[in-house]
C-alpha cells in the first residue's frame, strides 16, 4: 500500500480570493489529501495576510498571503500541472481565466479550472449576454468548459468545468431526475429559499441583518438569472428543453439553500414509486440522500451532501431538496470537480458531517 504521507500534492490556486466562496475554498483546502496551496489571489489586497480576510482559517493560513495576479501567473507558468479554482466575481473571472490559460499555453503547462462564477454557464456568448446584459469577456474559451453538476454527467469531454452555482445546483438535484425519466412535462415550478451569505460578503440592503432577521421575502420572482441557467444544465443532463418558473426567497439564515420543484406527472404515482425512482437515480451519487422524511437545512449546512425528499399524489409531484449554497452550491461541488478531473475519489476531502447546531 502507497503510503499517504508520500503521494504528490497537487498545486492548488484559488482566484478571488476575498469572498465567502474563496473563503470556503480554502477551508476545504486545509484539509484535502492531494490539493495543497500553492497561492489565493486577490489584486485588491496583495501582500495582505489571508488570515486577516478569513480569521476563522488562522489555524491553517496563519503565514499565508495573498499574491497578485502576475505572481500567480507565474506560478501556472512555471508549474506543470496545477489546480485552478476561480472565485472571482461574474463578469471578472472569464478575462482572469483567459488571461492565465493563454500564458499557460505559451509555457506549455496545463491548468484545471473550475469556474464556480457564471462567466462559463452557457454555451454562447450570446446566450450569456442576454442574461447578464454585458459582452462576454473571452467568448473563445466557451467551448473549452462544460456546465453540468457531477451527478449528472459522468464524463467530462471539455479540459474545465463551470459550476452550475447554488440555487441552480439544488433545482437541477430535484427536477433532472423528473426530466430525465419522462415523469413530468417540461415546465418546472420552482420554489427557494437562500441563506444570506449567497449574496456575497459586500453588504447591500437585502442582505443586511436587521432586514433579513426574522423575515422572509421573496425576490426577482420569474425573471431570476438562475432560472436560464438551470434550464441550460438540465438541457445538457438530459437534452429536454425545460423551462423553470423560479420564485427565489431570502431567508433569515446565513448558509444553505432549501427547495420545492412542483410539476404535474404524465402519469399518477405515489410517494413510494417516485422515491424509488430518485434513489435508483442516484444510487452512484455518494452526496446525494434520498430521504422519507422532508430535508432540513441544518441536516447539511457546511457540508457537500443534499437531502432530497419527494410526495406525490394523483398527478401531481414535489421534490424538496436542501443544500448548503456555499459547499455543495460553490467551493465543495467545484472540489468534487476537481477531484474527478484529477482521477482522485469524488468524495476526496468532502466527507465531513453537518455540525447540526449552526
């Protein structure tokens, strides 16, 4: 047997580095068998220890900065192969990404990237455009990344991976299943609520305590961004052409996702047989758990699994899934990427259960 303590690091970089996402990124690191830091990048704070950002991660950083573009340039450049993760924010990321892949080819070397912003979700620059109201920043690499979770696509044919994001991973969870065994029609509707921290670390009104303690409210209901881009991952998971009416909710808790997919069934069906198709759905997936009883948030906050639940009845169907938006919604289903794209086990670094108090 190879003794662990002897097999290769994997050089690991993280982009954007400032954020909730980079800053789970990096919890997830510290304690990963093969992917070892090599730097996080943030321009805004060069130099700066990563400590100060993240003081809940001292104990694993504590002599760790963060570095500037050009010293993590350098160090794709000048290392064979090395892991990418990008946190940096939609809109940057694509150009950061470009930037890093051209040099690496010009030296020669082969970086991993996985995307975890929206820059890569869609298969045209136009398709991108038309949701985010802005040109694509580098349109040529599109081709060079697939949008899919690793549920759902059990071979990779592009060299990168672009996350599908956090309510878009719980809606594909609950309703691909649906889609890809012809048990609804499709038109999906769907219900979210999100904790805070899906909004990023910068404070705005929606986000702010005060506000959200002890609220709830709805947002952006039919016209949130997710819903195009959940329609293109279902579309490549399972070439139906579906459409999500999404109604996403702020909820009054700091991590994870909880939702409902409702659509009327092609055929009746009780709660068994719909549960037993999910389970026979997943039954390769080790982070996806069919349960009996409805998923709590605090079942899975701060880890990479998902609890999905179902009813059914006469010709009606939902399926309820929770998450944790900044695990398995971002930094841990783009760990679980990486690991596959490296040939380690898919459950590397990921297996850590829910506190349950959080």
């Amino acid at each position: 047997m190879t003794n662990s303590s002897a097999t290769p690091r994997i050089p690991t970089i993280v982009l954007g580095g400032t954020g909730y996402v980079a800053g789970e990124l990096l919890r997830l690191l510290a304690g990963h068998p093969r992917f070892e830091l090599a730097a996080v990048m943030s321009d805004s704070q060069p130099g700066e220890p990563v400590a100060n950002a993240f003081p809940h991660l001292a104990a694993a950083y504590a002599d760790t900065r963060f570095k500037s573009q050009s010293e993590v340039q350098a160090l794709v450049t000048g290392t064979a192969e090395c892991a990418v993760f990008s946190a940096a924010p939609h809109g940057v990321s694509a150009a950061l990404i470009d930037s890093l892949l051209t040099a690496a080819s010009r030296a020669g070397t082969r970086p991993r990237v996985v995307d975890i912003s929206a820059d890569f979700r869609f298969r045209s620059a136009a398709q991108y455009e038309a949701v985010y109201k802005h040109a694509h920043e580098a349109p040529a690499r599109l081709a060079e990344f697939t949008c899919a979770l690793p549920e759902h696509l059990r071979k990779l044919d592009t060299p990168h991976v672009a996350h599908p994001g956090c309510f878009a991973t719980a809606m594909l969870l609950a309703s691909v299943p649906l889609l890809s065994l012809g048990l609804v029609p499709p038109v999906l509707f769907v219900s979210g609520v999100t904790g805070s921290t899906g909004a990023g670390r910068k404070p705005v009104e929606g986000t702010h305590h005060p506000l959200r303690h002890s609220d709830l409210y709805s947002y952006g209901a039919l016209t949130h961004r997710h819903a195009p881009e959940a329609a293109a991952c279902a579309r490549a998971a399972t070439g139906v052409e579906a459409e999500f009416a999404f109604v996403p909710h702020s909820g009054p808790f700091a991590r994870g996702i909880h939702v409902t997919v409702q659509a009327p069934l092609r055929a009746p069906a009780d709660t068994s047989t719909v549960l037993a198709a999910l389970r026979e759905f997943y039954g390769g997936s080790p982070f996806v758990r069919v349960k009996d009883a409805a998923p709590r948030v605090k079942e899975v906050a701060t880890t990479n699994y998902a609890h999905l639940c179902a009813a059914a009845s006469g010709r009606s169907v939902a399926v309820m899934c929770a998450i944790d938006n900044l695990n398995k919604g971002a930094a841990g289903g783009a760990v679980q990427w990486m690991n596959r794209m490296f040939g380690l086990p898919e459950t590397d670094g990921l297996t850590a259960c829910a506190p349950g108090w959080t």
